[in-house]
C-alpha cells in the first residue's frame, strides 16, 4: 500500500478577458449618465420585463438625463396613453 504523494496544484494566473477589464475600468471612471446608459443597453437585451423595469429605475437613479430608461417605462411600465406620453416627454427633456 504505498501512497503517492499528492502533488500540490501550482498557482496559475487566472485569465482575464482584457476587453472586460478595460470595460470595467471605463464604467468606474465614466459619468453618471454613461454608467446609466451601459446598464440601459443591458435592459434592451433583457427578456424579462420586470428586469427591464428594475434596470431602467436603477439607471434613472444614476442619472436621470438618461433618456432611453424613460423610453423603457413607456413600453414597459406605462398603462393609459397618457402615462406612455408623459415618460417619452421625460425622455425628450433628459
């Protein structure tokens, strides 16, 4: 019964993705307004509308210039016409 030894596992360098650490470093040193718009383009691609929503209100609470979060509760959050027009009147003022 003799038992190897177990080999200790090496430290390697983790991989990065050098596109993402570039992003990363970009959003923590952008405005408001860009960090808001980033988390926008997220929302777009989002399937959930209720993911949208949240996206959109977070957005808006980094910036509230950022006008596609607006076009966001029109779509999505908006139940009378009238609701629908005031959010895309916000967006045109953002």
């Amino acid at each position: 019964m003799d038992q190897k030894p177990k080999k200790k596992k090496q430290p390697t360098a983790r991989k990065l993705n050098p596109l993402a650490i570039i992003e990363s470093f970009s959003l923590q040193n952008s405005s408001p307004l860009h960090q808001a718009q980033e988390l926008i383009f997220d929302a777009w691609e989002t399937p959930s509308k209720k993911a949208r929503l949240a996206v959109a209100h977070r957005a808006l609470a980094l910036s509230p210039d950022c006008a596609d979060a607006y076009s966001i509760l029109a779509q999505d959050a908006a139940k009378t016409l009238d609701e629908k027009i005031r959010y895309y009147e916000d967006g045109v003022k953002a």
